[in-house]
C-alpha cells in the first residue's frame, strides 16, 4: 500500500507541474516544432511564387507560413497562408525584385515553439512580352470564286503570312502562343505549327490583321501586320470573235479565234458554241466528240436543248486570244458562233455572235 500511495503521489505532483506551466499531458508541444525548413521560388504568370517546405511534427496541426523582413520573423507581415500540412505555396506580387525576404513558419495549433525563418531573394518578374517578325505575300487581292470551298462563301481572298523571327527574353520561341486576327471582325484563330498560316476574307473592305505573341507568364506582344485590301471585280470582260480576211469561205472557220481581256481579276476561260444550219435545222458542234449533233428549227432552241460540249479554251495571259480546236465537218450554209469568256470572280463577258454563210 505504501507504494501504490507512492506512486499516486507522483502522478498528482506531475500533473500539477504541468498545469502550473499551462500545458496538459495531451497538448505538449515538441521543442521544435518546425525543423528542416528550406525555400524555393518561381514565377507564375505576373506573381512570385513562395514555397516552404519542413519537416512534419505530429503535435502541431497548423501552422502559419509568412514572408517578413526581418530574420527573426518578427517584422511585418508582408502576406501569409495558414496551412495544416507542413508544406505551403504563398503567392504574390508586392515583393521588390531583388529585395531580401524571410519566409518565416511557426506553428499557431498548438502556439507554441519557436519560429523558423530561412531567408531568399525575391526574384526579378519577366514583365517583357516576345518578339515576332512577319511579311504578307501582298496586301491587296480581288474577291475570287471557289467552287471547291466547302462552305456558302465562296468568293474569297487569301494572303499568305510569313514568320520571319520570333524570340523571348526567357521563354522558348517553341512555347510562345501565336494567335492572328484577320481584322474583319472574325474570331482569331490559333496559329500552332509551321512559319506560315493564311488570312482567307470573305468580303471587301481595308483591313489590319494582328498576331498576338504570348509567353509562359502571360506577357503579351501585338504585332501590327500590313494593312489589307480587299476588292470586289464587278466588271465584265470584254470578248471578240475574230473575222476571218476570207469570211464565207468554209476553211477559214475551221478554227475560230477571238480576244478576251479583263480589268480586274483577269479572265479564267473563254467558250465558244457553233451551229449550222443544214436543210432548215440547227445542228450543234460537239467539240468533245468532235461530231455534228441535230438541233431544232430554230437558234434558241438548239442551244438551250442541245448535248453538244461546247469548246473550252484558255486565253493567252499577254496576247488576250483564244482559239477552238479545229472543227471537222463543215459545209455551205449559215454558220452561227457565240463565244463567252469568265473571269476569276465569276463575271461574264459575251461577245457579239456572228454569222456568216459559207460556201
């Protein structure tokens, strides 16, 4: 029994030490409650990120991380996080660059235990955007039909934009986000390969495409392309067919030639359509087949009904003249030749039919 009376009497006086200096068995805190504490930087868009790390302590549940300046973490609190792990990530950006800091850590559950700072230089922000160099193929160009183009537009003007430098102070040209806006109003598109891309125009007007340049941290550089215009070809070309010095003679009609000349676009292509004549009915020529296929009684009718593949020629781009393939099979009698020609935004131009009586 002495012992046991003993004993409890131990307890009691520990107990009451431990009170006396306003801790409980439970709540002890460890003698260094942060240990092992180290620090490292980076950038983050336009901020300094902060990040602690230490050495965990299973008596403390959270502590406080902050940046000071002052060594032994009791100057200003310049920011500060709470965290219950024993790491923390403080971001900010309301540090000089080049300044010396602390990040200071001391444990707030319990309070209790020294506190640990370790000190660090607060970096210098890249606030410079890239750089980007371009050209432009042209900076004017006509509307122009494309019977390929998958969508209802189809008239279009496109240019071509080279890159012709591109760099960042820190970042790598390979990381930079290229971005170009056509100007007309459209969204901007993503430009992610390559050293060319192309702006496609959908209607006419003057306008300032841009490539935006943005780096890691989100600097921004907007480069200013020539400015571009785009125009309408509303006019028609202008078509011939060419008389020849003998004009009733069948020879000089077994080729027909004409001129077609254009002011905007330039032309595409000329046609030309011949019939004749024969015992009172039209027949057309077929210049695929290169045969004579029967018509009607009348012009009209025998060019709106008729089969007959008319010739499709290319025009000479300096000598403006186009010419059929020969015409097999001609004989006496009217002869009746129509010619159109197109440009490269679709208009048409006609030229007055002839028709002369060959013998």
């Amino acid at each position: 029994m002495k012992f046991r009376s003993l004993a409890v009497a131990l307890v009691a006086t520990a107990t009451t030490a431990l009170i006396l200096t306003g801790m409980s068995p439970a709540g002890a805190a460890a003698t260094d409650p942060v240990t092992n504490l180290t620090v490292s930087k980076t950038q983050v868009g336009q901020n300094l990120q902060i990040t602690g790390n230490w050495d965990a302590n299973p008596d403390v549940t959270s502590y406080r991380a902050y940046i000071t300046d002052q060594a032994d973490g009791n100057g200003a609190v310049l920011t500060f996080k709470d965290v219950s792990t024993n790491a923390a990530v403080i971001t900010t950006s309301s540090l000089a660059a080049g300044g010396s800091y602390w990040l200071a850590v001391k444990p707030i559950a319990p309070s209790a235990g020294t506190v640990a700072t370790i000190p660090f230089t607060a970096a210098t922000l890249d606030t410079e955007g890239p750089n980007g160099s371009y050209t432009v193929n042209r900076t004017s160009g006509y509307l122009l039909f494309d019977f390929n183009t998958p969508t209802d537009d189809l008239e279009s003007a496109a240019f071509t934009v080279t890159q012709t430098g591109l760099s960042d102070n820190t970042t790598a040209a390979g990381s930079i986000t290229r971005t170009i806006e056509a100007g007309d109003g459209t969204a901007a598109k993503a430009w992610t390969t390559g050293t060319t891309t192309k702006l496609t125009f959908h209607k006419a007007g003057t306008f300032t495409p841009k490539v935006r340049l943005t780096d890691e941290f989100g600097n921004l550089t907007v480069v200013n392309l020539p400015t571009l215009t785009v125009k309408e070809d509303v006019t028609n070309p202008k078509v011939s067919i060419k008389v020849p010095a003998y004009s009733t003679k069948i020879a000089s009609w077994r080729r027909i030639f004409g001129h077609a000349t254009d002011t905007g676009t330039g032309i595409d292509s000329a046609l030309a359509m011949v019939i004749q004549k024969r015992s009172g009915v039209w027949y057309a020529y077929d210049f695929g087949k290169q045969k004579w296929i029967k018509g009607s009684t009348t012009i009209a009718k025998t060019l709106s009904s008729t089969s007959a593949r008319p010739a499709v020629m290319t025009v000479g781009a300096t000598s403006h003249v186009w010419g059929t393939p020969t015409i097999r099979g001609l004989t006496a009698g009217t002869l009746h030749v129509e010619a159109v020609a197109f440009d490269k935004a679709f208009n048409l131009g006609q030229a007055v039919p002839r028709n002369p009586v060959l013998h």
